[in-house]
C-alpha cells in the first residue's frame, strides 16, 4: 500500500517566486552602508587615510555607527553628523565613503557573496 501524496507543500520548500518577493522586499527595505574614513595630509602627496567606523542609514535618516575597535557605537539624526565625532583631530579630516546600493540579494550565503 503506497501512500497518497500530500496535497499541502512540505514547509521547508518555498516558491521561487515568493523567494523573489522576500528578496525584493530585502531590496527595498536594506540601510545604506557607509565606511567613516579619516584623513591626514589632505591634498598633499603624502595624504593617507584609514578606516575607523561603518555605518547603517536608515529610510527615516537615522545612522548606526560601529567603530572598528568595536568600543564607539552611536545613533545619530544623519550619517553626516559622524563627521563631527571622527573629524575633531588637529590635521585629520573626516568624510564619509558609501558603498554602492544594494542590487542583488539571494537566501542562500552562498550566492549573496
């Protein structure tokens, strides 16, 4: 005696297009990454500059911000308002880097990499 199939999905498979909708709905919703990079020597041959926070923009203008020592976490009113914390330095500036927005996004890590 063979067992009638289920007429119910198993819970664990999802159709594709419901994963194109999460991943749409990822899309739409995903904060805009941004790097906090100071800079010394501006204009000069010799300028360097480093990296010493990342940050999260949110849709309302808010900003998250982590600093890579993993000690300096703040929540602003704007990513610009970052300038303030990291540009007070005597000879170091502050600017913001944004990574480009988001234009793929998959379930599995595999593929988002």
């Amino acid at each position: 005696m063979t067992a009638a199939p289920s007429q119910n999905p198993l819970p664990n498979k999802v159709s594709m297009p419901f994963e194109q909708e999460l991943c749409g709905l990822v899309l739409d919703s995903a904060p805009r990454l941004f790097a906090v990079v100071q800079v010394c020597g501006e204009g000069r041959e010799d300028a360097d500059g480093w990296v010493v926070a990342w940050g999260l923009a949110d849709e309302d203008g808010r900003a998250h911000v982590i600093g890579i020592d993993g000690r300096t976490r703040m929540t602003l009113a704007s990513p610009e308002r970052v300038l303030r914390h990291f540009g007070r330095r005597p000879g170091v500036s502050a600017r913001l880097v944004w990574l480009a927005e988001p234009g793929g996004a998959a379930l599995d890590r595999g593929e988002a990499a």
